[in-house]
C-alpha cells in the first residue's frame, strides 16, 4: 500500500526566492523540517541562501550531498522565516503533499460501525472506502469524524479512528477504484486539502504535522 509524502522542490525554490533568502540563513533542521536536509539544502543554495543551518548528525549527509562546509552551520541564528520556506504561512506555494491510495471499497449499512471499537458507527446506508495512510505514516490518530480526504476531486471524510496504516473514509455514491489517489494534504489551489485543516482539528501546528509525516511517510522529493 503505498503512502507517498511528495516534496516539491519547485515549490521549495519559489518560496525561498519570495521569502528573501538571496544572502540569508535557511534553517534545515529535523531533517529540513520532514522536507529533506538535502532537498532543502540544495534549494536553498540555489537560491543564494548565505548559508544553511542544520543538525550536527546530518552535516555529513549534506557534505555527502555536495553541500560546501562553507554553506553549512550548526550554531543558532537568525533564519528566514521557514513557515513562509514550505509554505505553510498562508501565502506561499505548500512543498509537501501527502497521498495514499484506495485499497478497498464496501457498503456500509445503518447501524453498522467501523474502525477500532466501532468509534463510529452509520445513521444509514452508505459505502466507504479503506485508504492506505494512518499514524504510522504520520497521520495524526485524532483526526477521524474531524477531517477529510479528496478521492478525483470528492471530498470524503474521515470516520472512526485513523489505524496504524490505513483509515477509513466515506465515499457515499461515489465509485473508486483500487489505486484511485487519496489527497490528505496538499496545495488547496490543486483541489487538495490544507494542511492547516489538521492543526485545526488536532491543535498542533501545520509545522509540527508536516514534519511528522515527512520523517515517517515514504518521502519523495521531485
């Protein structure tokens, strides 16, 4: 089942060519914050950042990765802002999306519950879809009854509780195949929701999900 957390690196350099970093520090810590030490390092070097700031246990990667020494920090300073580096202020371009797929669909009759303990169970008869992506891909356990996915377009939400790698959705009338694409998060101009719909059910910040998905979801950066 796959479970894709997508980095754009496009996105990336568009963000940092608006959020001035021609000269600046761009912070790449945690793993460049679930984006990519090396995604982000590059990106931002690229772009004319004076240097990168990273932690000490993934120096050598960045070194591995043709970053110069002189281009890499550990110590605190004063960094561009990185909520406006991934795209997660409101403004700028999200570099992360994450996807998973559809695994299987069934009825779902009234009465009937699903997930563990039957968190939720259905007013009526419905169809549902098991999509690959739970919280051990990063997808925060409190989001079920409290987000949604987007299948083809469809927004579809969350019932019962989010499973170790797979939750289930609602799909009403609607008919997907297996494989069909499943958007939890992305670029809401793309059709996709926002990553700050889960801070806003779960209470964490759009930062704090974004990093946890990408140090646990398969990561590709393109």
């Amino acid at each position: 089942m796959t479970v894709l957390a997508r980095v754009s690196l496009a996105a990336l350099r568009a963000n940092l060519a608006r959020s001035g970093a021609d000269g600046a520090v761009v912070d790449a810590r945690a793993d460049g914050w679930g984006h990519g030490a090396v995604a982000v390092a590059a990106a931002a070097v690229a772009s004319g950042a004076r240097q990168v700031l990273a932690d000490v246990d993934q120096l050598d990667e960045l070194r591995a990765a043709g970053i110069p020494d002189s281009a890499l920090t550990d110590a605190a300073c004063p960094v561009v802002d990185p909520l406006a580096v991934f795209g997660l202020d409101g403004i700028g371009v999200p570099a992360m999306r994450l996807s998973g797929e559809v695994v299987t669909t069934k009825d779902l009759r009234a009465g009937e519950g699903v997930s563990y303990g039957y968190l939720h169970r259905a007013t009526h008869d419905t169809r549902i879809a098991l999509v690959s992506g739970g919280y051990g891909q990063g997808v925060y356990r409190a989001l079920g009854e409290r987000a949604s996915v987007v299948i083809d377009g469809r927004r579809c939400a969350i019932l019962g509780r989010v499973a170790m790698d797979v939750c289930v959705v609602e799909i009403g009338e609607a008919s997907f195949g297996r494989g069909e694409d499943v958007w939890f998060f992305g670029d809401p101009a793309q059709g996709h929701p926002s990553v700050h719909e889960w801070a806003d059910a779960s209470g964490l910040s759009a930062a704090e999900l974004v990093a946890a998905v990408g140090l646990h979801a398969e990561r590709r950066s393109g």
